[in-house]
C-alpha cells in the first residue's frame, strides 16, 4: 500500500517514489498501450528525477505544476484508476517545491 509523501516528508522517500513512478511510466511507455500521455509522464519523471533530484534545482509551487502538469493530467485521465500511480504523480509535483527543506531521513 502506498504511503502519502505527506506522511513521509523526506528526501528519501520523495526519491523512491520518483523512482518507483519512473519504472511504471517506462512500463506503459514501452508497452503496446503506450501513448503520448504515458510518454509525458516518463519525460517529466525523467526530468525531475535530473533538475530537482541531480542538480538541486528549487522550484516555487506554481512553478512547479506550471512545468510539470502531470499531476493535473493523470487526475484527468485516470480519475477512476484505483492504481498507487495517480497518487505518486500527484504528491511527486506537490513535493518539488519542499524538497530542498525535507530532511534527508
């Protein structure tokens, strides 16, 4: 069962989820199912696990969800979607902004 970030507010486990998250949009990237969509969400990962994981990168809240949608987009599309996935997308862009305070653990 997926633990809410907000219940977990480290660097650590805001990485994991990031993680984790990469390697199911790979999965439905690489699938035959795989669409636009499921390549945004892997290009998003992909460049936040680099700006804001690798180089430190601050975003504000607004800037955050102004770059990467995918939050606003998987509500739209998989809002019946019982999966963890939904929410990790979610709580990955809310975090961008508080990850440089998270403690490590």
């Amino acid at each position: 069962m997926y633990i809410r970030l907000e219940n977990n507010m480290t660097k650590k486990y805001f990485r994991e989820i990031v993680n984790v998250a990469l390697i199911q949009a790979e999965k439905e990237y690489n699938s035959v199912l795989g669409n636009a969509l499921s390549q945004s969400f892997y290009n998003q990962l992909k460049d936040i696990k680099k700006t804001v994981i690798e180089e430190n990168i601050a975003y504000t809240q607004n800037k955050a969800y102004e770059r990467y949608p995918m939050s606003i987009m998987a509500k739209r599309n998989f809002e019946d979607d019982p999966r963890d996935y939904l929410n990790q997308l979610s709580d990955i862009v809310w975090g961008i902004s508080l990850y440089p305070a998270m403690p490590e653990e």
